[in-house]
C-alpha cells in the first residue's frame, strides 16, 4: 500500500509542468551530447587521419572533458578531479550567467534581448575606463572595484533602456532595435578606446589590447577559491553572479514587481486594463536586462587576467550570444540559469580540451550546444502538444463517468486497507 501511495505521489509530481519542463532540458542534454559523440565517432571512420581509437578518446573528452587531467607516459588521457578546468570552467561561466539572466529576465516579461553583446560591450568600456582612470594610490583597490562594476552594470542598463523605449513608445520590435544598438556599441567603444591612454603598450606584439585591471591593483577577491582550483582562473565572481540570480528569481517569483512583469509579458493589453503602466515595465524590463550584461562584463574583466581586444567591430563578443542558449536550457529560470551555464562552460572546456589532446577541432562542441537548443525548443513544443491532448481527452470523458471511476476506486481501496 505504501509503494503505491509513493508511486501515485511520483506520477503526480511528474505531471507538473516544472517536472516536465525539467526532464525536457535534461533529455536534450543528454541527446545532444550523444548526436556530437556520434559525430565525432563519423569523423574517425572517413577521416584518414583519425583512428577510432582517438574517436573514443574525443567522445570521452566530450562527456568528461571538465575532468581530464592529461596524458600518462602510456598515451591515455588521465581523468579525476581536475582543479584547473573546474576552476577555469566557474571562471568562464560568470559572464554566461549574468548574460543568460540578462536574457531570461527579459524573456519573462514578453521581450527578446538580443542586444545582450551590445550592453555587455558598452559595460565593459565603462569597467575598465573607471578602474584604470582612478589611481589606487588616493583611492583604496576595494572601492574602485565597486565603482568600475557599477558603472558597468549602470551603463549597460542605460544602453538595454534605447530597445525598450522604442519597443514601449515607438512599436518598433526590440529585436530590430537591439540589433542596431549592438553595432553601434561595437563601434562607439573602438572610437573610445582607439587613442585611449588605457592601450596596452608595456608588452611588446600587443597591439589593440587594453591594460588588464591588475595593473592599477584592482582585481576581483579570490576568497579561497584559488587555493581549491589551485592553476586557475577562478575568483569570487562566480558568487556575485550566483547571488544575482537568486535576487532575480525573488524578483520574479516573490514581489509585486515580478507579477506585473510577467503579467505584461504573457498579455500586455490585459495588464494595462488591470492598471499596470505596461510601458513603463517593458522600459524597466530592458534595463534590468541590460544591467545584468553589463555586470557580467564588469565580473569578466575585473578579474584582473583577463585583456580586453578593443576593435570589437571586426565581432560581437559571444559571451553575450551565448547568453541565449543559456536562458532558452534553463527555460528562463533564473536559477537554472545557474546551471545551464556551468553546463555551457563545461562544453567549452571539452571543446579546448579536444583541441590539446586529439586532432578534432574544438567547434564540435558548438555543434552539441546547436543541438541542444534546437531539441529544447522541439522538447516545449511536444510538451505542450501533450497536454493539448490529455487536455482533450479528460474533456471528451462525461462528468458521471469520472465520478463513477474514482467511486469505484475508493471503493477499492478502503476494501485493500
């Protein structure tokens, strides 16, 4: 009697839409890493090159790539607890998040930020203007690095309001919109930095490279973490980046704020008539969005090793791209975005990792995160069709036969008691 009443409870928790919305984002994991494996395993029977014992190895890195710790004197790849790639994989993962919050949040309010690489872009400008222009002689390190990461966070909300006026005032599609202000961020800030006095001209062969933060001794704090990913990138920017998505989720989930966001989004006409000011929340939804890219920027290059290439208008930087596949894993969760974006770094240091040590090129892990994607979106789309379904089917039913049912059910399970 008590395995049953455990099963029933399971099979209601699995009719829940979080249930299934998660078991969809781990299915299109789990498939997508399989299709590249599969492909990698396709390279090595055509390719003369590739033995298929190096087809094995790559499809190992894939799974387990965070994990390799490098060759034995034997030739096989060694795997166990590797504090350089966890450490350089939080490391990378920092900007992803906040890029993935920028545009989850604004997901949750019915807009689409695609313009996460241009605020992420005009966020970086304004990190590294305020931590190198302020000496660290007058003003202690720890303040400067709080002023650079709000000015980063501060103007790239300034430049995520531009879409959302225009989408709020105008009608003009935020996606249209963002796609111009990301080339116009692209080339504003290497207009800036062009005859900048912050060019990095102490090491000879760097040219178009801004001084690294460490320079003017602001850095962000280590807080330990070096010592347990000892080799590592990894600072107390990932923790910033953590607690942000928990304010973001108490945000959406738990404030007023938060219901009249995704009030507007799921229908804005409906909002407004309920006496929600729907424009006002689309320009506040775009700012808060753009002030999450900017701070991932300014979490990236406060770490003090990290240099910044300042003719951006050869490319937009995919740390704000990459922000969507993020958000669309995590269904928009600002705690799943969490994860979501450890995941992505993780495929990122595989894809590094195939890169050292077989033949493959490291753009097959761009192919499983494409992969991925795609089959989260097809997931949904099942999912809803599903409960389409089921919907139908427990309307087609009568009311006095499903009343009937569970009679004969009770009825059943008092005699089994």
């Amino acid at each position: 009697m008590q395995n049953k009443k455990l099963f029933s409870k399971g099979r209601n928790l699995l009719q829940k839409d979080s249930a299934k919305s998660l078991l969809a984002s781990l299915l299109s994991v789990l498939i997508g890493i399989f299709a590249g494996a599969l492909l990698v395993l396709i390279i090595a029977v055509f390719d003369k090159d590739i033995t298929i014992g190096h087809g094995f190895e790559a499809v190992k890195l894939i799974f387990f790539g965070v994990l390799s710790k490098g060759r034995a004197e034997s030739g096989e790849i060694l795997f166990g607890f590797s504090g350089v790639n966890i450490g350089n994989m939080l490391f990378r993962a920092t900007p992803i998040i906040m890029t993935g919050l920028s545009v989850s949040f604004a997901f949750k309010s019915g807009l689409f930020n695609i313009g996460a690489p241009g605020q992420y872009l005009i966020g970086t400008a304004a990190t590294l203007i305020t931590a190198l222009s302020i000496p660290s002689t007058l003003v202690p390190p720890v303040i400067i690095w709080i002023l650079a990461f709000l000015s980063g966070m501060l103007f790239g909300a300034l430049w995520g309001v531009i879409p959302g006026v225009f989408r709020a005032y105008l009608g003009i599609n935020e996606v249209l919109s963002s796609i111009m202000t990301n080339w116009i961020a692209a080339n504003l800030v290497t207009w800036v930095f062009e005859n900048s006095p912050f060019r990095n001209g102490a090491e000879s062969g760097k040219v178009g490279y801004i001084m690294k933060t460490s320079a003017n001794s602001v850095t962000t704090a280590k807080l330990g973490l070096d010592r347990i990913f000892e080799g590592s990138q990894v600072n107390a920017g990932i923790i910033v980046s953590c607690l942000a998505a928990v304010v973001i989720y108490v945000i959406i989930s738990k404030t007023t704020l938060g219901f009249e966001l995704k009030a507007c989004g799921n229908n804005r006409l409906a909002a407004e008539y309920a006496g929600i000011k729907g424009k006002n929340r689309i320009v506040l939804a775009m700012a808060v969005a753009g002030g999450l890219a900017g701070g991932g920027a300014a979490l990236y290059y406060l770490s003090g090793n990290t240099e910044f290439f300042w003719s951006t208008y050869q490319s937009l930087p995919t740390e704000g791209f990459n922000g969507i596949p993020v958000a669309l894993l995590a269904l928009s969760n600002p705690l799943g975005v969490i994860f979501s974006g450890c995941f992505m770094s993780a495929l990122s240091i595989a894809g590094q990792q195939l890169k050292n040590f077989t033949a493959y090129n490291e753009n097959i892990t761009s192919i499983v995160i494409a992969v991925i994607v795609y089959l989260s979106a097809f997931s949904l789309i099942l999912r809803n069709l599903f409960s389409k379904r089921k919907l139908r089917q427990e309307k087609s039913t009568s009311f006095p036969v499903n009343l009937a049912k569970r009679e004969i059910e009770a009825e059943e399970r008092q005699a089994q008691e």
